[in-house]
C-alpha cells in the first residue's frame, strides 16, 4: 500500500470516528431531554446500526494489520476480542429481531470501553504500561495520531461507545 493510501484511510477513519462521537452524545443528549418517550427514537434501526459499527471498526482493525501491516499490541488483541464478536451476535441479533441482544452485546461493548480507555491512558501515560506488553510492540506506541488527539485506541472506544448507547435505545421493531 502506498502512504498517500494509508493517509486517505486514516481520514476516512477519523471523520467515522467524530461523526460516531457526535451521535453518540446527539443520542445521550437527545435521551436526556425527551425522557421515556425517546426511547422508540430510533425503533429496530439501532441494532442495525450498532451492527454496522461493529462491522466498520472490525473491517477498519484488519485492514490496518493485514493491509497496512500495523502490528496490534496485547491491548489492541483485547479490544478486537471485544469487538470482533460484536458483529456477529449484533447481526444475529438483528435478524431475528430480538431484544434480548443487549444482553449480551452492552457487557462486551463496555468490556472493550474499558480496555480502550486503559489503552489510551497507557499512551498518555507510558509508566502505567507494566511489564504486561511485549517490547517489540510496546502498548504505549501511537502507531497513528490524527487531530492531535486520534488513535486506534480513542476510535475502538467511540466505537465501543456508540454501540453501548445504541443497544442502550434500542426497541424491538414490531412487526
């Protein structure tokens, strides 16, 4: 892959990530106002689109390794543990139209926030990575940085986030 190739997908990348992060606060915010009634907002839609977060933050963590040849760290192997399944019962979930899927996908959306989060602190603060990270790809490393404050880790957290508040509102679509 060229670097103006990995440049273009690091913005596209970026962008999903702000405009996730400006949906998952208009939900929360727009929740938080109407009440009760907000809850049917978006009906059997969420879980479609909490699918397709998870799909486009699978697809985004392999291209990265196998295309581009970033080598994940213990951390980032964690959060893809989180994630990867998040696709699949999210899809499941959203084809037989069932409500019971948020029990299963918000433990593992918040799992993967909270490893996220650890990650991200790790970056910031590289004392708190331990002996636990290989050496050769140390959790501490920012393989990219976009806006200044943008990495793998911040964009698997939105990530992580939007589909916990989207399974959060998520109605079973009546048929």
């Amino acid at each position: 892959m060229s670097a103006q190739t990995i440049i273009v997908f690091n913005n596209l990348f970026a962008i999903l990530t702000l405009v996730a992060l400006a949906g998952a606060i208009g939900l929360t915010v727009y929740r938080v106002v109407r009440g009760p009634e907000a809850a049917g907002l978006l009906g059997g839609r969420a879980i479609w689109l909490a699918f397709a977060v998870a799909l486009v933050s699978t697809i985004g963590s392999l291209m990265y390794s196998e295309l581009f040849h970033y080598v994940p760290c213990r951390l980032c192997w964690f959060q893809r543990i989180a994630m990867y399944p998040l696709a699949v019962i999210l899809l499941v979930g959203a084809i037989r139209r069932e409500a019971v899927v948020r029990f299963y996908g918000i433990p593992l959306a918040l799992i993967g926030l909270a490893i996220s989060i650890y990650h991200n602190l790790v970056q910031f603060f590289p004392s708190l990575e331990g002996g636990s990270c290989d050496p050769a790809v140390p959790c501490s490393a920012r393989s990219i940085e976009m806006f200044g404050f943008m990495d793998l880790p911040f964009m698997a957290g939105v990530g992580f986030i939007l589909i916990t508040i989207l399974l959060a509102i998520y109605t079973k679509a009546t048929e």
